[in-house]
C-alpha cells in the first residue's frame, strides 16, 4: 500500500508576518516550517503511520542506535516558486533512487521511490505558503532516515524513523557568486574503496569536518579530496561535485568510481552541457592533471556543483604550499551553465526533458 502522508485536521501556521520577515534574509538552513513528514518502519509491519505532524523535536532514548553507530542517511532538495506563483520540484524522483542507494549501503530499509516522492509533495503542499518567491530564494527540503531502536547491540536496526524538515533559503552567495580558494587535503580522505562515498549519509560529512577546519586555518573554504588508496585521482569536495573546462570545451567531471556521491547537479549539468558548447566527458582525473593544466592555461575553469549553491565558481586550488590559481575573469562557461540551470528550476526556460515536476 502507498503511503499518503496526511495532513493533520487542525494544521498551526505561523502568521504572514513572520514568514515574511524569515525571507527578508533567509540564510540557509536557519529557519523552519511549521510541519514536518514523518513515518516508521519496523521489521514485522515495514512503512506505517505516516503522516504530517507540527514540526516538533524528535524525542529519541538515549540508547537509539543512531546516536552510537551512526546509521543515517539523507537526501537535499528544493521547491522553487514560479513567476505565475506555481511551486515545482526539480527531479524529485532522482533523489529518491537515491535515498534507496543509501539506505541499502548503510543497512537500512529502503522507502519505496513512490513514498519517498509523496513525502516531499504532500509537505511542500501544506507548507506552500512558506516557498519564498525571491531571486534564487526557495524552500530546502531534507528528508532522513534514522536507526531508532533503543539497543546497543551492533547489528541493523529493528525499527526506524524517517523524516522530512522543510527550510527557506536564500540565495547561497549574498550579493553575486563568489569564486572560492580549495584546500587540496592529502592528509586527510572522507571515504574509501568499498566505503560509503556513493552513499549520502551523516557520517561522510562527519569525517570530513576535521579537514575542513584545517581549509579555513589555511583562508580556504572548502576541501577537494583526492582518492585515499593512491592520493592521486580527484575525486570531490565534501559536499559538492567537481568539475573543469578545458579550452577544448570539454566539461569534465571524475567518473562515479563508487567513492563520489552521484550528485543530481552534477548529472544535470552533464545532460545540458551540449546546450552550452560544452562535451560532457566523465573519467578519472589526475590532481597533477589539474595542477599542470592551471598552469599551462588548457583549464580555464574550475566549480563545484550541489543543490545548494548550484555552482560555486573555484578561483584557486592550495596544495602542499603552493597556490594554483584560475584567471575567473576568463571563466565564459561557469555561470552561463548555472544560470541556464537555475532557468529550468525557476520556469524562466522550456522543461525539455520533463524534470520538472508542479507541486501547486
Ligand atoms: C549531496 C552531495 C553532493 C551534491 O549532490 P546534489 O544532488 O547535486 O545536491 C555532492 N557530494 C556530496 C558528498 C554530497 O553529499
């Protein structure tokens, strides 16, 4: 039986004014809605009691599996209002193939796609008043699974909650699109072969604060992890995908090698970038490449992409005390390919490809 997520009979709105003074200077992932999608999975009866509640803390005993062995995993998405007021999701149904991907590698039971999808529609359906209509403004969605069994024995969990919170955001970089300095990180990896990379869990994120920190102690924002075996194939950053233009007008991107997060932007830019005068080619990439190609001028241009930030333009790469920096003012792809996506999100340009999917 599908799952339906109702609502509940008497729903709590905060009032207009308070939704309106959250979009004045939304942030990201400061401020949520006033419901929350909620279901439980056991072993003997699977999905059951889904439903819509107020947003509300979880109440977890202190023995609940998530919070000693970390078996978790999530999913990022967004609703994006139209000029016409509509309110549309961008390939939902991507991010639930997804979330069943990750739920099997970290042992927990997979939410059937469908399920998955109404969570997200039924709860930006009831919340459609909260989806801000600014520019690059729209309402984050993150769905999570979590081990909730209170039992300190190291197996799967017996029973588990899923979740979905809804946050409106803002656009990632106040007052235009900044290129950012990477920290090449060769001390530290994220993930390894036959770990969790490909899996969107809390724990990847976990390993990789630490090398975070050391980015900003060296004025970088954020890392670029090599490969842990050989420490020498680009792989990507800690929450976003990696990608360079060569001056042959190739967008080239490290192949899913099973450690890289296959990222819904990241397969969307590839899909669009013959659009753009751009051949989407996938393969392994060596940081020597990328080094050696900053320098010799054959790439011009280096990002990151997610859901979050879109594409965030890379304007150096710091490795072992040397800095390898990109001209950005050279840079003639980057954010024509971000604005053509965010064009597709926003309505502003045909759906050719039927990603898109209308909420209301
Ligand atoms: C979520 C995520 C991405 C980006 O995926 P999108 O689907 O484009 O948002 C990239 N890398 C990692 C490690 C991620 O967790």
């Amino acid at each position: 039986m599908p799952l339906t997520f109702d609502p509940p009979n008497q729903p709590k709105y905060s009032g207009d004014d308070v939704i309106t003074s959250i979009w004045q200077d939304p942030g990201f992932g400061s401020y949520f809605t006033d419901h929350m999608a909620v279901a439980d999975w056991d072993r003997q009866v699977g999905w059951h009691n889904d439903r819509i509640v107020d947003y509300a803390p979880v109440a977890l005993d202190p023995a609940g599996a998530v919070y000693h062995y970390a078996q978790e995993v999530f999913e990022g998405l967004k609703a994006y209002r139209h000029a016409d007021g509509s309110i549309w999701l961008f390939r939902p149904e991507a991010n639930a193939a997804r979330f069943e991907r990750s739920a099997h590698r970290l042992a927990l039971p997979e939410l059937p796609a469908e399920d998955f999808v109404t969570s997200v529609h039924r709860l930006v359906e009831i919340e459609r008043r909260w989806v801000p209509g600014g520019e690059e403004q729209s309402l984050y969605l993150r769905p999570f699974m979590m081990a909730s069994e209170n039992f300190l024995g190291v197996r799967p969990a017996q029973s588990v909650l899923y979740v979905v919170i809804a946050s409106p955001v803002g656009a990632y970089f106040t007052g235009g699109v900044a290129p950012v300095d990477i920290w090449v990180s060769t001390e530290y990896s994220r993930v390894a072969n036959g770990g969790t990379g490909a899996a969107k869990c809390g724990g990847n994120y976990a390993a990789s604060l630490l090398p975070q920190e050391l980015a900003h102690e060296n004025g970088c924002s954020q890392v670029l992890f090599v490969d842990a075996a050989e420490r020498r194939w680009v792989e990507e950053l800690g929450g976003m995908n990696f990608f360079m233009i060569t001056t042959d007008n190739q967008l080239v991107t490290p192949n899913l090698n099973g450690n890289i997060l296959p990222g819904v932007t990241r397969d969307s830019l590839l899909t669009v970038a013959p659009e753009l005068g751009l051949t989407p080619v996938e393969r392994p990439i060596e940081l020597s490449e990328v080094l050696t190609r900053i320098g010799d001028g054959s790439v011009r241009e280096l990002f990151a992409c997610g859901t979050a930030a879109v594409i965030t333009p890379i304007r150096s790469l710091k490795h072992e005390e040397r800095e390898y920096i990109i001209d950005v003012d050279k840079a003639t792809h980057t954010i024509p390919l971000r604005e053509h996506l965010l064009d597709i999100q926003y309505g502003r340009s045909a759906d050719t490809r039927g990603w898109m999917r209308r909420v209301c």
